[in-house]
C-alpha cells in the first residue's frame, strides 16, 4: 500500500498595510492669528469648533483676523463669552465691511469695553458701497470689501483688488456705478461726449 505523500504546507506572508502618514488639515488664518498671539492650541480648537456649530455660519461674512483680535483681547482680559456670544458677535460683524469692523472692535478695545458696537448698515458710509462697481482702465465688477494697509485703502471686487489712498466716498462718487444702469456707467459717458463732437461734423 502506497503511502500519500506528505503536502508541505508553506505559511502564507502576511503582508503589514503600511501606515499612511496623517495629513494634518492646514490651520486657517483664524487659528494662525491665535497662535500667534499665544492662544493655547486646545482653547483655539474649542472657539473654533464653537464657532462652526453655530447655525448657518456658512452664511455669515466676516473678517476672520478681526474676529480673531477681539477673542484674543477676551481672552487676555479674562472676558468670558460663549456661544450665544459668538453668535451675537457675528451677526453684527456679518455682512459688513472690514473697515467698520476693525473700527468697531479697535475702539472697544481702547475702552476696556466688554462689547463692541457698530453703526446700524443705514447710517454707514461704506455699507451702501457694497455691491456697486467701478469703471477705471480695468472693469473693478462688484464690491465686496474695504479693509486698510497702512494709509491705504483695499477695494476687493468680484474680479480684481485695487489699492489706493483715495478715500471710498471720493472714489466711487467719481468712478462708480450699479452693473445694474450700465446706461449711466462712467465709460460710456466718457464715450458719448467723444462720439458726440464726432457726430455734428457730418
């Protein structure tokens, strides 16, 4: 009788899933600008995620480096806020420009105040801005936001970013107008009184 053969059984290599290096998410400019005033990390994750449970913040408008400067000055003072806090704060930073914002909070600040306060959008100088455009050498489509470096003003449109020390009241009285009445744009008045000397001599 034959003996079967022994099968040799060789073990399998299991092979070890190499670990995939975690990507750590970038840090916004929020959280940079708590760092960099000594915000503790954790604290900074605790605002953050605070401030984006906050219901329809994906809609709010604001500017992240001023929000950030208020907390930092709250957290220096040992001003305690909360989320109803945050939620107050940004609805009177949203939609308005960052001009105005600073302003707000930089005055606050000087006065050791718990709070800080914003001219309502009807009395504002700048708000009624938002949303015009400017007819210069380049089409400036849209305004957005006015923030200020220096003595110089910032005009952030849909299209580009202009840089000038005239100040918005000036420029837009001389420059602007409502993409909506393109009839009364700048440039084509400034064509209509070429054409129409051109027109008379025939």
């Amino acid at each position: 009788m034959k003996t079967p053969k022994e099968e040799v059984v060789k073990p399998v290599e299991v092979k070890k899933e190499e670990k995939k290096p975690r990507v750590e998410r970038e840090k916004s400019v929020f959280e940079k600008t708590l760092l960099a005033n000594s915000i503790a990390p954790q604290k900074i994750k605790t605002i953050r995620n605070t401030i984006l449970s906050i219901e329809g913040i994906e809609k709010i408008r604001f500017n992240t480096t001023i929000l950030a400067k208020w907390i930092t000055y709250c957290e220096r003072n040992s001003i305690k806020y909360n989320k109803n806090n945050l939620t107050h704060w940004l609805d009177k930073l949203n939609a308005r420009v960052s001009i105005e914002q600073a302003d707000a909070i930089d005055v606050a600040i000087k006065k050791g105040w718990k709070n800080f306060y914003m001219l309502p959008s009807e009395k504002s100088e700048y708000h009624k801005l938002l949303g015009r455009s400017l007819m210069m050498d380049r089409d400036c489509d849209t305004l957005i936001d006015i923030e200020m470096q220096g003595d110089s003003f910032v005009y952030i449109f849909k299209n580009i970013r202009l840089t000038t020390t005239e100040k918005p009241l000036s420029l837009f009285g001389r420059c602007g107008y409502d993409r909506s009445d393109k009839k009364n744009t700048p440039m084509i008045e400034n064509i209509r009184k070429k054409i129409e000397p051109i027109v008379k001599k025939f």
